[in-house]
C-alpha cells in the first residue's frame, strides 16, 4: 500500500546493482500526516516509511521513485538503514528526526564502497500526536553523500526558532591533501531539502601542496602550503524565523618559512529555500 506521494528536491546517484526478495516494498513518500500508533522505535519508523523492516538485519529494502532524474543503471530495489535517529522537543512536544543511508548489497569486494562512492540520504521527522507519532516533514531521496560506501556523521541543528535540521560534515583524502565539506538539511514546503553546501577544510586550495604541510602546524612552522579551516554557527536574528549561518575562516599561508594568518567571516541568510550568502566581513 502506497502511504503517499513523494515530491523529491534533490538525488543525485551513482550506478547501482542488487538483488533483493520479491517482497520488498515502494514507497512514492512525502507523507504529511502518516501516522503510526503507539511507543516510538526505530522499526515502526523505518517500516512505515520504506514498507518493511528486518529487526534481524537492521534495514529496509526499498524501492526509490524513478523519474527525470533518476540513474538509468540504479538497480530497483536498495537496502536502507537507519543513520541518526535524533530527538528533541518544539512547541512543547516530543519530536523525532530519523536519517537514513542507502546503498545496494555488494556482491563483489568495494562494488559499492569504492573511494568514491557515496549512500543516498533520506530523512522523516516524526511528531508526538495523541495515542502515537505523525509525520511533520520528509525526504526519502535527499541527498548523495559520504565516501567508500559509507555516510558520514549527521550531527542535529537548530536552524529556527521552532525549526530543526541537520548537518552532514564530509572528510575526504586525496593524494595526501585533506579535504572537509559541510551540508546542512532543513524543512521547506512539507519536505527536506538541502540549504548551503560548501567545501570548510582545505590543505590546498590554490593546489600548491608541499608534502611537509600536513596539518595546521606544519604550515605555520615551514614549508610552502596554503591552508584554511571553517568553522560555522547558526546566529539568531530579530524577527527572522530561521537563523542566519555564520561561517569563520582561518587561512594560513607559508612560504620559505614565512607564515601568515588571516581571519575572515562569511554570513549567509535564508531566502526561503536555501542560505545566500550576505556581504563578506573581513
């Protein structure tokens, strides 16, 4: 049984392949007011949302939307699991956020776990209602993410006055060069959708690599490396009902034993789909 219909903001995908049983369920989900009954859990919440769940194995076997943009070589049916399943209070009432990964079943070593593959993210949030717990807002085909087949760690915001989101912050590694991406995911029209996405850590970024510069303080004590760090914060503002991102820059710079260090801030604010960025303050 369909539990509703799907409007899918973003999914970017990877070529895929598995083989799963027949009984495997699809769900076109969009789902505001899918309600179950009853004590929250992680199965009642997966099986509701991707049509069944394995206690045994821990996940559900899906099959996604196909559309537009949908990968001709995605194979059917994929194998879901829960990633966070977060929970907090707004208005006064008990809430859940549930992120979820996909990906396929290997039948072959790194399939699908190579270096650069990444899961597909998806993301229900559930509200406490009388007698059990209705969907507020989701996602099932959210976002591309994570790296050798695994995600990444999903850590749970506060994006607004009444509002709750998500950040998923990347690490990658390429040739001895560290790299980190931040993603942060909120609620918009009665789905999730992904609001800023930026590149935060960067051992290179002007591709002037020195093998002695692999961290902060080897940039600041010799060498030739150009380095910079992000950090980010979500700043209440007057009368706003989502919050303003603040993004705070280190950029360190050494060349023949001369280091410098500069500080720069970056606001971004919401324009009622994603963050934009404000005037550079340096």
């Amino acid at each position: 049984m369909l539990l509703g219909i799907m409007r899918v903001i973003y999914m970017a995908v990877l070529t895929f392949c598995l083989v799963v049983p027949s009984s495997a369920q699809s769900r076109d989900f969009s789902a505001n007011g899918e309600f179950f009954s009853g004590v929250y859990s992680n199965a009642k919440a997966m099986a509701m949302a991707y049509g069944s769940y394995d206690s045994k194995s821990g996940s559900s076997v899906w099959t996604p939307k196909q559309g537009p943009i949908y990968e001709e070589h995605w194979p059917d049916q994929i194998r879901v699991r829960p990633l966070k399943d977060f929970t907090y209070a707004a208005d006064g009432v008990a809430r859940h956020l549930l992120v979820t990964w996909a990906k396929p079943d290997e039948s072959s070593l790194e399939e699908y776990s190579c270096h650069a593959c990444g899961v597909l993210l998806g993301v229900i949030a559930f509200k406490e209602v009388e007698g059990g717990w209705k969907v507020e807002v989701s996602n099932l085909q959210l976002d591309i993410s994570g790296a050798s087949g695994q995600p990444s760690v999903a850590k749970l915001l506060k994006v607004g006055r009444d509002a709750f989101g998500f950040a998923i912050q990347t690490d990658d590694m390429h040739q001895g060069e560290v790299e980190q991406g931040l993603s942060i995911y909120g609620p918009t029209d009665g789905v999730f959708a992904k609001w800023f996405s930026a590149q935060i850590v960067d051992l290179d970024p002007n591709h002037e690599y020195d093998e002695t510069c692999r961290s902060v303080s080897d940039a600041e004590r010799s060498g030739t490396c150009v380095w910079y760090r992000s950090t980010y914060s979500l700043v209440p503002r007057r009368g706003a009902e989502v919050y303003d991102l603040v993004l705070r820059k280190r950029v360190v710079r050494s060349f023949s034993k001369k280091t410098t260090v500069g500080i720069s801030t970056q606001r971004f604010r919401f324009d009622g789909k994603k963050y934009v960025a404000l005037k550079r303050i340096d």
